[in-house]
C-alpha cells in the first residue's frame, strides 16, 4: 500500500469514529463531519486510482 492509501483510509477510519461519537452523544456537528470524512476519504482514493491509471496510460503511448 502506499502512503496515499494509507492517509485515505485513516481519514475514513477518523470519520467512522467521529460519526459514531456524534451519534452516541447527539453532537450533530461532529457526527456529520465525520460523514464528510468518509465520503471525502471514498472520493479521493477514487479519483487517486482514477489518476494513476490515466497516468500509466499515457507512459504507455
């Protein structure tokens, strides 16, 4: 893994735990940053695997 995929997983594990103390001590306004955690954590291996592959494209041609 590289370290990429490591700082984008631990962004979606710190957005689970903030989600989950969110709900637990009804703070809203932790509970829906760590939803934007997880799904900025999702988006960004996303588009970091999206670029990489492009990348490897172009080096091919």
């Amino acid at each position: 893994m590289s370290w990429k995929d490591i700082t984008c997983l631990c962004v979606i594990v710190v957005g689970v735990v903030l989600f989950l103390y969110g709900s637990n001590y009804y703070n809203a306004a932790v509970g829906w940053t760590g939803v934007y955690l997880i799904i900025g954590g999702f988006f960004a291996e996303i588009i970091l695997k999206v670029y990489e592959s492009v990348r490897k494209e172009e080096e091919v041609n």
